[in-house]
C-alpha cells in the first residue's frame, strides 16, 4: 500500500481519438467483417499504462489492456488526467473517491 503523500504525479497513457465514437464505430467493423469471413480478425486495442512518480524518485508504470478500440475520446483522457493530477496534488480532493456516484457525475460532465 503507498500513502497518496509519497506520489509525486500520475498520469495516462492511452491511444485517443477527437471523435467520441470511433472506437464503437470501429468495433461494429470489426465484429461485421469477422461474422462474414467466419473467423475472428484478432484486432485488439492498443495497450494502455498508468504511469506513477514518487516523490522518492522511482516511478512504476502499470499496464493495462483497454475497452476502447480505436482510442478514447481524447476529452476523457484529458478530464481524467487532471483528476489524477488533482488527486495528487490538492488532498481534499480525495474525499471525491468516497463518493463514487458525485465523482463520476463531475468527470462525466467535465468530459463531455
């Protein structure tokens, strides 16, 4: 467990799109083609990292494996890249993740 004091920064790094519905879009595509040729096309989304500094001077990167083909609308990374600098950076802001139903509403409007 590391203490949210000992993070000096987080940030996303994920493949984005401008248009919010690329990756649907995309999606129906492939599942289209792969339902005519009978075989599954093997197109995944690119992968995707959490990267995290301490304020020791080491850093960790964790990798994950996104939903979104074709990117995330770029407005949605940008939103949640500054909620992770917040979380960070203002402690108060924290009391947020207590609150999962008020936190999404504020991302959901701040990215839209």
């Amino acid at each position: 467990m590391v203490d949210w004091d000992d993070i000096s920064s987080m940030r996303l790094d994920v493949a984005t799109t401008r248009f919010k519905l690329k990756g649907y879009i995309y999606e129906a595509a492939l599942l289209g083609a792969s339902l005519l040729i009978g075989d599954s096309i093997g197109a995944d989304a690119d992968d995707g990292k959490l990267v995290v500094e301490y304020r020791n001077g080491s850093s960790r990167v964790f990798a994950f494996n996104p939903h979104q083909v074709g990117g995330y609308p770029k407005r949605s990374v940008e939103v949640a890249d500054s909620m992770l600098r917040r979380f960070t950076s203002e402690p108060g802001f924290r009391n947020l993740l207590n609150h999962p139903t008020e936190l999404v509403r504020i991302s959901r409007g701040a990215a839209w």
